[in-house]
C-alpha cells in the first residue's frame, strides 16, 4: 500500500486529528510563507489540496518557532 502524497483539506484534519478552522489558518500561514507555499494546491474554488509530509514539516516548524520565543 502506498502513502497518499496529497490529500484533501478534510483528509487532513483526519489524518493529523486537527480542527478544520486551525487547518484553514495554518494553510493560510503556509501559503504566505515561501518556504511552505508549494505544499499547497489550489484545485479550485472548492477544492484545495495539502502535500502531507508538507503539512507535518510545517506544523514540526510552528512548534520549533513556539519553543524558541
């Protein structure tokens, strides 16, 4: 079985056990920041897809940032 490369907004909130609003908010904070913005594929209006290992790189970021301040 092979590890899902992207998955939906929905798919993610499941996988990682996140709130929808928080995902909504750090993929906002993902796309304002270059280091992250290729994580994130606007599909379509409705339809946005998140690179997991991406998701899970940016939330390990958010947590070193937390620990230095």
């Amino acid at each position: 079985m092979t590890e899902k490369k992207y998955g939906t907004k929905q798919e993610i909130v499941e996988m990682f056990g996140v709130k929808k609003g928080t995902l909504n908010n750090d993929l906002t904070k993902m796309r304002r920041n270059p280091k992250f913005a290729q994580y994130v594929i606007r599909k379509s209006y409705k339809v946005t897809l998140v690179n997991v290992v991406g998701y899970e790189e940016f939330i390990k970021y958010c947590e070193r940032l937390q620990a230095i301040n």
